[in-house]
C-alpha cells in the first residue's frame, strides 16, 4: 500500500509539470490556458476568458502567425466576414497560422445563441468568448487606437503586429496575412 500512494503521489506532483509541456508553444515557448470557464453544451465546448487569462493569446513569440478576429453573433458586418476566416484557417491548415474567433457577446448568451451559433456555421476555427466588462480598461491594451468598433482583427507574428477596426473581404485579408 505505502508503495502505490507513494507512485500516486510522485504522480499528482507531475501532472503541473506535464501540463506546463504539453500546453508548450513551438521554439520552446509555452502557453498555459486559464479560462475563467468552460460552458458545455452536446457537442461544443467553450471557453471563457477574462482579459488577464485572454491576454497571453496575444503576445505568443513562436513562428507561427495569428489572426484574431473580435466579433459578436449580433454583429452583421462580422457575421459577414467570418466566412473568409474559416476559410483562412482551412487554406492555411498545412502552415503556421491559427485563427482564434474571440467573441465578444454577453456570458448570459453562451447557451441561447453563441454555442447555436457556432454549430448552426459549423465553425472549425476556435471560438473562445471573451467576459471582460471593463472595455475602458483593455481595449487599448488591444491596439491604442481602437474605438471599441467590431469587428476588429489583430494579425501578428512574434514583434510583427498589424490591427485592423474594419471588415475583410476574403482577398484583403489574405493580402494582409501574406504581410506576415
């Protein structure tokens, strides 16, 4: 008995570590998520994040080129456009390039129209949402000259960074993603 607690115990003490490696980014950067909650609903899982826990999504120094794109499912204009972000992340699948859809609805709505919304698009790209009220407080920290307007796309690659308070068409944001 004292030798099976003993490999239990050795083995709760990995379980951070092994956590730490596994959630590791490319180059040896590592990236922990820390969602403030996880909504479940049948099939669709998501994740929901306050701006402390959000913010490493947007600093990841690695080779790889981010698209993160802020909407809202009452948004038309980024209900629009989310289309051509699907089909970035399918064109792109092969090369490094994640497209992150940060949405930016109320938490009350995760069950009612969000998690519908994203089966009834059949999104491939992930979906988190974004519970932080406070928009003063960290849309600058996003880009300083955002007026708080979605949609809104952050593209960056390590240093490189590009934002963008507008719509894309499909050929625009391939031209600006070809930047990076």
């Amino acid at each position: 008995m004292i030798e099976k607690n003993s490999t239990i115990k050795f083995a709760l003490l990995l379980l951070p570590f092994c956590a730490l490696i596994s959630c590791g980014g490319q180059n040896g950067t590592t990236f922990t998520r820390n969602p403030t909650n996880v909504v479940q609903s049948d099939d669709i899982s998501l994740e929901v994040y306050d701006f402390e826990n959000f913010r490493p999504f947007l600093n990841r120094e690695n080779d790889t080129v981010y698209v993160i794109n802020f909407w809202a499912t009452w948004c038309a204009p980024c209900v629009k456009e989310l289309p051509h972000f699907e089909q970035i992340g399918e064109e792109y699948r092969e090369k490094p390039l994640k497209v992150l859809l940060v949405s930016l609805d109320f938490p009350d709505k995760i069950i009612s129209q969000v998690i519908p919304f994203i089966r009834k698009r059949n999104l491939q790209s992930e979906v988190i949402l974004l519970d932080a009220p406070d928009a003063n407080a960290w849309i600058p920290e996003i880009d300083p000259s955002w007026t708080g307007a979605i949609p809104a796309t952050v593209i960056y690659k390590k240093k490189e960074r590009g934002f963008y308070e507008r719509s894309f068409t499909l050929d625009e944001l391939k031209a600006e993603i070809e930047k990076f």
